[in-house]
C-alpha cells in the first residue's frame, strides 16, 4: 500500500505523457512554427531562457531536500563518487564510440553514407563524452535517490567537464582542435545546479527557521511534488518544437542513429548499477549513479554539434535524436531500478 501511496497520477502514467508530449512538440513545431521562432529569440550563450526556467522548475523542488548536514557526510562514502567518476570518463565515451563506430560503418553501412556516418559518430560521441547534469536530479527524484548525493555525483561530473570534453572528444575523432562553447557550459552549470541549490538551501532555511524541520517534510515540500513532472513535460514540448522538421524529414535514419545511442544507455546504466550492487552501496546511492552516466548533458551536446558542424549536419541530428529516445530508455531504467530495489535491500 506504501507504493501505490507514492506514486502520484503524474509518475503513474509518465510514458503516456511524455509521448503526448513528443507529439504535440512536433506539431508546434510543424504548424504553428511562430512559437519556437519566438522563443528561439531569448537565448544567451546558446541556452534556451525559456527551457532553463523549465529545468529550474524540474531542480528546485530536488534542491529543496539537500540538507547540507548530508552534504558534509557524503565524503565518508566515496565508492559513489568513484562509480560515478569511472564509468563516466573511462568507461562511457569509449564504449559509444565503440558501438557508434560498429552500427554506422559496419551494421549499417549500405544504409548510411559514408560521409554522414561521420557525422553522426560525431553526435553520438559528443553525447557520449558529456554526462547528465540536470535531468539526473530528475530520475533520482523517481528512484527516491539521496537528493545530497546526487548533487555531490552531479558536481563532480560538472568539474570533470571543464577539462576532460574537450580532450576526449578530439581524441576519439581525431580533431585537432575542438571549440567548445565554454560561456554556454560555464552557464548551464550556474543556471542548473549552483543557482536552483541556493535557493532551495535559502528556502529550507527560511521555512525551517520559521515553522519547524517537520512542517517543512510534511507540508512544504508535498507542495511541489507535480513541480518535477511538469517541467519535463513542458520541456520536452519546447525541445521538439525546435526539432520536429529535422525528425520529420529523416524517419529512417532517426531509426538508425537510435540503435547504438539506446544500447549504450542500457550498457553504461548496468555497469554502474551492477557496480554499485556489488560493492553492496544503498540504492538511493546505486540508482542515481547508473542513471547520471546513462542519461547525457544533452544542451551541451546539442550546442556543440551545432557550432562545430552546422544546424543542418548529421552530428546535430544525432544529439537530437540523444534527446528523443533518452526520455522512454530513462524511465524504462527508472522503473527497472523501482523494481530491482529490493535486491539491494537485502544486501545492506
């Protein structure tokens, strides 16, 4: 009885909405394309302003739990952090790459030219070397994830970020010299994670400070329960607006590009988890660490691609194509993570 209680109409029914959701994107985008044109014109370094309040309304209520008392003992778990640091920067580049490589120049080789096989290698690998930043603190928000923890897992992987894309990237493609969009980056981190956990520390704080550690559990924060759902919902709205020509136009390849990007967000989820899990870690570390190498920092891939090959490239296409099967691989991750809960219980 205590799941069906925690289980809100939103989460319950999550699949059906994000779909909706894909589809009403595409329509916005295809018919009324007024509305992402407009939108389009309140940017700042490449971030969409519009989609960062979204992802702010996704964060702020995750924000809210971090208490910085949790904060302090997280150092006294590092096998977390390591899981994490590992499969995400040795691990997870390489193996897209990998299967990228594999699916467009071998599996896929009469069906794909050789020069947009280039192309989408590029996306996939651009995907591939930036894990997730944002999102994450939503799949912890429905794995009932340490919120602390993952703020900790999610600001390492930022610092990582700042010196190791760049490298790896070039490395695998064998560019010379790739330019990365450092103010978008260097904003994506202060807008969704330094800016959201101040101000959800400023108000636990307050409201702590004024009603009581109780109130704030019991009333405060079940206010913004649906808060999370609705943000991504609305987000993935404005995200396939922009998207929905580009994925109209290439059905097959969209198919094609999917295959090695969904394989290697189940390949990557389970190394981490199955780490976890034999390194006997709680599930509400274990959960958030596979779903953080999983998922990927989609802005900045997106941006990337765009400045280094063009709006119209295949390495664009890719990343976006990373945006659209990431959502229902995520929550089938989520829900495999909900069900296999049990397993780790009975290892503490």
């Amino acid at each position: 009885m205590e799941e069906k209680k925690g289980i809100g109409f939103f989460e319950k029914y999550l699949t059906i909405w994000v779909a909706l959701c894909i589809v009403i994107g595409i329509a916005v985008g295809q018919w009324i394309p007024a509305i992402p044109d407009t939108l389009s014109k309140f940017e700042y370094a490449n971030v969409s302003i519009p989609v960062a309040l979204l992802i702010w309304l996704m964060i702020y209520p995750m924000m809210l739990k971090v208490d910085f008392q949790s904060v302090k003992n997280v150092g006294k778990r590092p096998k977390g952090i390591i899981i994490t640091c590992v499969t995400n920067w040795l691990i997870k580049p390489f193996t897209m790459f990998g299967l990228a490589w594999i699916f467009f120049f071998v599996v896929f080789k009469a069906l794909i030219p050789a020069e947009l096989a280039n192309e989408y290698l590029a996306g996939a690998v651009l995907l591939g070397a930036a894990p997730c930043t944002a999102m994450v603190f939503v799949w912890s928000y429905l794995t009932k994830g340490d919120a602390a923890y993952t703020l900790v897992q999610v600001a390492v992987n930022d610092l990582i970020i700042l010196v190791a894309f760049a490298p790896i990237v070039a490395f695998l493609l064998g560019i010379g010299g790739v330019e990365i969009p450092w103010d978008t980056l260097l904003l994506s981190v202060l807008l969704f994670v330094v800016i959201p956990l101040t101000a959800g520390v400023l108000t636990r704080l307050y409201v702590v400070k004024r009603k009581g550690i109780e109130y704030f559990n019991n009333v405060f924060v079940k206010k913004f329960d649906n808060y999370t759902i609705g943000g991504l919902l609305l987000t993935l709205i404005i995200l396939f607006s922009f998207q929905g020509e580009t994925i109209m136009n290439n059905p097959l390849h969209i198919l094609l590009i999917a295959v090695p990007l969904i394989l290697q967000t189940f390949l990557i989820f389970f190394i981490a988890y199955g780490w976890a899990k034999w390194w006997k870690l709680p599930h509400d570390v274990a959960a958030p660490a596979g779903m953080i190498g999983a998922s990927n920092f989609f802005e900045l891939a997106v941006a990337v691609a765009i400045s280094l090959f063009g709006l119209q490239s295949g390495a664009a296409l890719a990343t976006v194509v990373g945006v659209l099967v990431e959502v229902p691989v995520m929550l089938i991750l989520v829900k495999i993570a909900n069900n296999s809960r049990k397993y780790f219980e009975r290892a503490l």
